[in-house]
C-alpha cells in the first residue's frame, strides 16, 4: 500500500459522525445549558465585533509592545551615547574616545544656531586643542615622533578653530552695524503699528518727540559699547592668544581665549540691556 | 463543515464576549471532528458522545471564568480539553473494562444513507484502519486522526500537542512509517 492510498482511506474514516438525531438533542441541551448558567448577552453583528476588534484600546495594546521596546531601546541608546560623550570628555589624541569627543563637538556645533554662541563654541573647542597639546606633551610614555605628529595636528587643529572664530565675529559685527542703521530708522514708524487710524491721529503730534527722546537716551550707550568694543575687542584677545601659542605658551593662550570668550559675554548682555531699555521705551507709547 | 480563517477568529471573539449563540455555531462547526478524535481514542459511541458533550459545556465554563485569553483558536482549546477528559476517563474506567477500538462499534458509526457500495468500501477501509490505529502508540494514534482524519493544519495540531511545529512534523512522520509497517505487515501475514 502506498502513501496515497493510505492516506485516502484515513480520511475515508471522515464519515465516521455522531448519531444526528443525537447531535440535534445536545444542541438544544447545549444552549438550554449554557442560557441558564451564563448572564444573557446579545449576539453581536460582525461588523461591531469587527470594529470592536479595531477600537483604539485593543489597538493600544497590541501596539504597546513594540513601542515599549523601542522606547527603551532608544532610551539605552540615549544613555551610553551620553555616557560616552562625558567619558570622553578628557580623552586626548590616540584614546579610543577622542573620536567621541569631537564628533560631540562637531554635533554642538551643527545643533547651535546662534552665531555668537557658535563663536563660543569655537573659542571652547580652541581651549580643548591647546589643552590636549599640554596633556600629550606631558606624557611620558609615548614616543617623540608620535607626540610630534599629535602636536601639530592639534596646533592645525587650533589655528582652524581660531580662524573660523575670526570669522564668526567679523560677521556678527556686520550684522549688528547692519542692524544699527535699520534700528534708527523704523523705529519711529514701528511705534505706530497695530494702532487704529483714531488714535494715530491723536498720537501723531505727539510721538516724534518721545522718539526723539528715547534715541537721544539710546544713543550714548550703544556709543558706549561700540568705544569699548575698539578698546578691548575679542579679536585683540585672540591674536594675542594665537602669538602666545606660537610661542609654545599654552597656559598663558587658555587664558586668553578665555578673555575674549568673557569679552563676547560682556558684550552679548550689554546689548541685551540696551535691547530691553529700547524695548520697554517703545511699549510705554 | 469547513469554516474560514477570519470567520473563526470572529467566532471566538463572539465567544469570548460570551454569545451563546456564538457558541452553538462553534458545536455545529466541531462537533463531527471532535467526536471522531473521541470516538478514535476510547472506541465506543456511547462513551464519545457523553465525553463530547462534557467537553463543550467544560469549554463553555472555562469561557466564563474568562479564561481564554491564552488560547488563539477555539479548535485548539476544545481538543485540549478533550485530551484532558479523555484522560480522567481511562483514569475512572482503568479498572473497569479495557477499551479498544471494536470493529462493530465502529460500523455501527456509519451513516445509514450512504449508498451500499459506498459503504461496503468504507467498512472494509475501517475494519483494517479501526484494528490497526488501536496498536499504534497513542501519540501516533492522536497525530495521524488529527492530521489526515479531521485534516488539521501542522500548527494546529503542534498547538494542540503543545509541541513545536518540527516536532509535530517529525511525528507525524513517523506515526505514518508506524502505521504503514502495520499495515504491510498484516498483508503479509494474509498472504
């Protein structure tokens, strides 16, 4: 007999069944049973127990696992990624981290918007490089060809930062002369915006002359900020910081970057003072 | 009676949200196949029809006590309980008599209208099949009415065995070579 025939005469055995008049009879004890012992429940169409089956709970549920689970994959991603970042944190040429290290910096850099901030970046990650060039000086272990190497990668390293910092700032001042002259000018008209016709009439004689007020009181402090900023400008701070690192003094180059990182500071709340003095003259119109 | 994939899931929803109505559908649609793997396994009519209906009014209480939210399909869950029976039953009648499949009863099984030819074949199939499937271990037994009797797909006869789907393939496999040695055997003895 072969594997077919076999195979048919098993499902030959289909017509054994139960007695029907037995199954009709159980059927009716079946539901008489089962109508007594459970609380009465409608039968339901398909199409509600289909949307039943869809309703957002149940979707819910089957959805929640796998956002559990990415969640906490992401969550664990989030934590060694900042674990590293802060591990590599003093990591100098040659460890295993200090490529962690400046990819963190090139990301600060790329999530920074703010030009001045940028500049502050750059003036932190110069820090770093001349920092890590005393630290590999300072080591003892490794050979002279490989310290020399490291070196003046970083010293490369430096300059570009300095330079892109340069260049950060002559733009910035540009925008803020920029921003100066169109500042005189709409002034006097932003004060009447968003005023109705009847009260610009009533305002009108009147408003030249509080502008006029308020400029005067303007004036001398931005006047004051543009002296100081020729006598004591980061640019200054940085050429001198790059002198002294050509001349191997890394200390002395931390300090000075440090200085026009504090003179940018200086200057950023002095204009934020000025901005606000501006701001609340124009509000009280 | 042959039943879609979406149709049954929709009944077991019904049933889990407790339909009675639901549930007698599910009667109509299992009781034929769950009688003959009864039938199969304690080999008289009597006994398979009293364990059938033990079996779903014990399905319908395990549903109430809402405890089907383990169980994908209903099928796998009446046959497990009737596994489960079926073992309480040789349990309680281990000292009684022992049962095996007879010849009579089984053709006794047989409906009536069928033509007389039709019924001839059908007798002399399940005389030799009837007395064979007895001898087989009962794990074969259990595996090949499920697989070629009431033609259940592999997963559901591994989530009735509660086994993985390799190893139900590889027992069903051998429980074919078993029978099949059975079967050669007994034709050479004839002749």
């Amino acid at each position: 007999m072969n594997e077919k025939d076999l195979l048919k005469k098993l499902n030959n055995l289909k017509n054994i069944q139960p007695d029907d008049n037995w199954k009709k009879n159980y059927r009716e004890i079946l539901y008489s049973q089962i109508s007594a012992g459970a609380a009465v429940n409608k039968s339901e169409s398909n199409l509600r127990t289909i949307w039943e089956s869809l309703a957002p709970g149940r979707m819910f549920i089957s959805m929640a696992k796998p956002v559990w689970i990415t969640s906490l994959a992401s969550i664990l991603i989030l934590v060694v990624g900042i674990g590293g970042v802060y591990a590599s944190k003093n990591s100098k040429p040659g460890d295993s981290l200090y490529i962690a290290k400046i990819i963190s910096e090139k990301a600060q850099l790329v999530m920074t918007f703010n030009e001045k901030d940028k500049a502050k970046l750059g003036l932190e990650f110069a820090t770093n490089r001349a920092k890590e060039i005393t630290q590999v000086l300072e080591e003892s272990k490794e050979p002279e060809d490989k310290k020399g190497k490291q070196v003046e990668q970083l010293t490369q390293d430096f300059k570009k930062e300095i330079s892109q910092v340069k260049n950060r700032l002559t733009t910035i001042k540009a925008a803020e002369m920029n921003n100066q002259n169109k500042e005189e000018e709409p002034e006097v008209f932003g004060a009447n915006l968003g005023r109705n016709d009847q009260r610009m009439e009533v305002a009108e004689p009147i408003k030249p002359e509080v502008k006029n007020d308020i400029l005067e009181e303007n004036k001398p402090a931005v006047i004051a900020t543009t002296t100081k900023e020729n006598l004591n400008s980061p640019d200054k701070a940085l050429e001198e910081a790059e002198k002294m690192f050509d001349e191997k003094n890394y200390g002395g180059t931390i300090d000075k970057i440090e200085e026009a990182k504090q003179i940018i500071n200086k200057e950023a709340s002095e204009n934020g003072q000025v901005k606000g003095v501006s701001e609340t003259a124009t509000s009280t119109n | 009676m042959k039943i879609g994939k979406i149709e049954e899931k929709l009944l077991l929803y019904k049933i889990k949200k407790n339909d009675k109505e639901a549930f007698v559908k599910a009667y109509d649609l299992y009781i034929d196949q769950l009688y003959r793997f009864i039938y199969f396994k304690v080999g008289s009519r009597e006994e398979a029809e009293d364990l059938c209906s033990a079996v779903f009014l014990k399905t319908w209480n395990y549903i109430l006590e809402n405890s089907l939210k383990d169980h994908k399909t209903l099928k796998a869950l009446l046959y497990k309980i009737a596994r489960n029976l079926i073992i309480d039953h040789y349990r309680k009648n281990k000292d009684k008599e022992n049962l095996s499949l007879d010849a009579d009863n089984g053709i006794e099984v047989i409906d009536e209208k069928q033509s007389a030819v039709k019924t001839m074949e059908l007798k002399t199939d399940l005389l030799v099949l009837e007395t064979k499937l007895p001898e087989l271990k009962d794990e074969y037994r259990e595996v090949i009415i499920l697989r070629f009797v009431n033609e259940l797909s592999i997963k559901e006869v591994a989530e009735i065995l509660d086994k993985s789907k390799g190893n139900t393939r590889v027992l069903i496999f051998r429980a074919l070579k078993a029978l099949k040695e059975l079967l050669e055997n007994d034709e050479k003895i004839n002749k």
